[in-house]
C-alpha cells in the first residue's frame, strides 16, 4: 500500500506542479528571456495575437531585432552527458529500483533545452511515514505546500500553421488550431491525507475529480490589416480576421479516479482497490466533421517612440460537433465500459485570448511591458534593453498565472549581421518551492 499511495501522491505534485508551468512559456530566443520573456515589436507573442501587427512596417518595429533566431541546446548537451543510456538509464527505468520519480517530473516540467545553471532542491528527504498495526500517516514534509488545496491544470489554445496569400492588407490562407484542457481537483479526503497528514481511515475513498479535453482542425481564414490613419512614423493600425473552424477530431472525459482503503489498513491481500469512474464523450478524426465561426480582431498605435497594441483572438469560437459518441467506464475489482449514447450533438467553446502591450524607445534605450492571457490567468511581462555599441545589455521581471514573480537578465554582441545573445532566467516551475536558474544561448542573424 505505501507504494501505491506514494505514486498516486506523486501524481498529484505533478498536476501541482504543472499549473505554473502552464504559465511559462517554451521560448527559444535567449534575448526575450533576457528580458523577462517580453514580446517586442513582431517578437514572440505580439503578432501571433493581434493581426494589426501584420500591417505594421518592420522599420517601426525593428529596434534591433533579428530577422532569425537560432537556439544554441546547451541544455540538451548536458542532459546527454548526464544520461548517455537514456532508453537503459535506471533514472528513468520505473522497473528500475534506482527510479527516480522526482528526477522525471522536474525534466518533464524543465525540458533540458537550456541549460539549469541553479537547479531548484526538491524535498525528497523529508517523507516520513508513520505505519501502524492498523495505521497509516504519510507526512510529505515540505513537499506538501505543493499539494494544491483548489482546482488546477494546464491549458492552451494554439495555432501551429497558417500559410496563405495577400495583397494590399487582405489576405486569404488556412491555419490550423489545437485546443487542450486538463483539470485536477483533489476530495477532501486525499487533500486532508497528503497535505494534513491525516492518519488513513477505514473503508474510505481517496480519490481526484478529473476534466480532460482536446481538440483540433483547420481553419479557413480571410484577414485584412491596414494603416487606418497616420503615417509609417505615426499611425493607427487595425485588423482583424474571420475563420471558419472545421473541427477533425475532438475528445473529452469527465469523472474521478482514486482508491478505497478496506477493513483494515494493511490486512488482506489488497488493503487498498483502485477506483475510478468516467464519461468520454468524442468524434474520431474521419468522423463528420466538426464546424464554427470565430474571429480576432487588434489594433496599434505608433506614434514616434511610443508603440501600444491590443489583441483579441477566438472571438465567439463555439465548435458544433455533430456526430458525438458518450461511452461510461467504470474501474473497481475489474473494468468495464459501455456506450451511453451515439450521434449527439455536442458543443465546445475554444477560449479567449488577448493581449496588450506598450514599447518606448529613446536612442538605444527600449522599453516595454505586456499582459498575455490565454484563457487560465494573466501573465505580465516588464523589461527592457540598453544597446551600448557592439553591446546590449537586458534585464526584466515576470508575473506568473500563480501570481509568483521571475526575474530575468541577459546580454548580447553582435558583429555585423550576426549577433550571440545570453539570458538568464528563474522559475519554479519544478517540484520546490525555490527558485532555479536557466540560461539560454542564441545565435541572431540580423
């Protein structure tokens, strides 16, 4: 039994976990971690939410950015000199006796692109249990302020193509859109276990209430971005966009899953059953089709050294499935399954996402600061750069979805039209509550 509750407690630091990392970002220029992950100008974020960025000229945008950003995986290298025998490493081996389940959340939650120059501690050393003839006490020590007392998970709404054509700020293409969403919310009974160190109580149910969802397809989409008035020193920019959402594959389960202790704590040949309960509701890829309609719509102002933009994607994006099918499962002594019902019409609703941001420079000197929510919380971004010469030098600090704060730093030289930049960056998206540090490295072609 110890083993089991210690995995399924380990599944939920995971989920725990996860929430700020759902915040982060996988961002692979080493100058916008420099800055605190600020998007400037067409960088990062800025353009992929707000189609008026399209219409933006790349002179009143460029304040000395790249036209190409190439990572440098240092992280990579160091995971592999650490673990050369990855597929034979016992590290990662669950079969293994030297598995080291901490080691593989905090690699999942950092992937080893950058490289961890201040690896957060994880409070693996202080677990006690306290066992009994017929008692259990599991005290997860400082481990267990990650235990989340409310509901979390991750979330994210993405767009990993868009080709198309335009002329004159109207523009015709398809893009493509994922949609996933995975929530936990721990019982009272498990909360009160894991985080309380309540003893383990006869003939109980421990369990987690669960929400998953993913869904995706392709988008037909007609834009337009223009200059609405001004000029390309001061003018006010709009855009917007329609999409007709086709919908390919789309899945859902709701229910709960856990455990129910017996007669007595450690008597019997399974002191503990697994126990679980869902409903799934899908549409496979080449079923009918999915379909809805949604657009975006931004706005931006240049006006000398002051930039300032808003950004509103998936606007009324509500996906009709038509031919859904709901099936139950059902998981106690032996699992069964069985169809509920088949052909239903059934709806989702992609979130709304937004941005705002706000640019000055003067000189060599750029300022800036953004918020990004993306249908689970705002993340704030404020940073800045200072060009001196061949030199740049780049600070700023973040607000997570958690509300905690970060901090990066960072700097670059560029020789002509070919820049090395570095930054730094803290988090703690990893099992402690302690900041780590990561650097990144990246080649600029200017």
């Amino acid at each position: 039994m110890r083993t089991f509750v210690l995995g399924f407690g380990l599944v939920v630091l995971v989920g725990g976990a996860a929430a700020p990392a759902a915040a982060q970002w996988l961002v692979t220029d080493a100058r916008r971690i420099g800055m605190g992950g600020l998007s400037l100008g067409r960088s990062g974020s800025l353009e992929r939410y707000n189609p008026a960025y399209r219409a933006v000229p790349r002179q009143a945008t460029l304040r000395g950015q790249p036209k190409l950003t190439i990572p440098i995986p240092l992280g990579i290298i160091q995971f592999l000199h650490d673990h050369p025998h990855l597929s034979s490493d016992p590290a990662f081996d669950p079969k293994s006796s030297g598995f080291n389940p901490i080691l593989v959340v905090n690699t999942i939650l950092n992937l080893p692109l950058y490289l961890e120059v201040k690896k957060a501690p994880t409070p693996t050393n202080d677990v006690a249990f306290t066992i009994g003839q017929d008692s259990l006490v599991v005290n997860l020590g400082a481990a267990a302020e990650l235990v989340p007392e409310d509901q979390f998970g991750i979330s994210g709404s993405s767009r990993p193509f868009s080709p198309g054509f335009g002329f004159k700020g109207l523009r015709i293409g398809v893009m493509g859109w994922v949609h996933d969403d995975v929530e936990f919310q721990l019982g009272d009974t498990l909360l009160g276990f894991l985080r309380d160190s309540q003893p383990a109580r006869h003939n109980t149910r421990y369990s987690v209430l669960l929400h998953g969802l993913v869904e995706g397809g392709f988008a037909p989409t007609v834009s337009y971005a223009g200059r609405i008035a001004g000029d390309s020193t001061h003018g006010f920019y709009a855009g917007g966009a329609v999409h007709y959402y086709v919908g390919v594959g789309y899945g859902r389960t709701d229910g709960d899953a856990g455990f129910i202790t017996g007669d007595t704590i450690f008597g019997g040949a399974n002191p503990v059953t697994p126990d679980g309960r869902t409903l799934t509701q899908y549409s496979k890829p080449g079923n009918t089709f999915g379909h809805g309609i949604g657009g975006d719509i931004g706005v931006a102002w240049v006006s000398g050294p002051i930039e300032i933009g808003v950004g509103v994607n998936d606007i009324g994006a509500t996906i009709t499935w038509p031919d859904t099918r709901l099936d139950s499962a059902f998981y106690h002594d032996s699992s069964y399954s069985k169809p509920v019902a088949n052909h239903v019409e059934t709806k989702t609703k992609l979130p709304v996402s937004y941005i705002a941001n706000l640019a000055y420079t003067v000189g060599n000197t750029t300022l800036g600061a953004d918020v990004l929510n993306t249908g689970r919380g705002s993340v704030v971004h404020v940073g800045g750069e200072q060009r001196i010469g061949l030199f740049a030098v780049r600070g700023g600090v973040a607000r997570d979805q958690r509300k905690r704060i970060e901090f990066g730093f960072g700097g670059g030289v560029r020789f002509g039209g070919l820049g090395l930049d570095v930054g730094f960056w803290t988090h703690t998206n990893s099992l402690s509550n302690e900041r780590g540090v990561t650097m990144a490295t990246s080649l600029s072609i200017y």
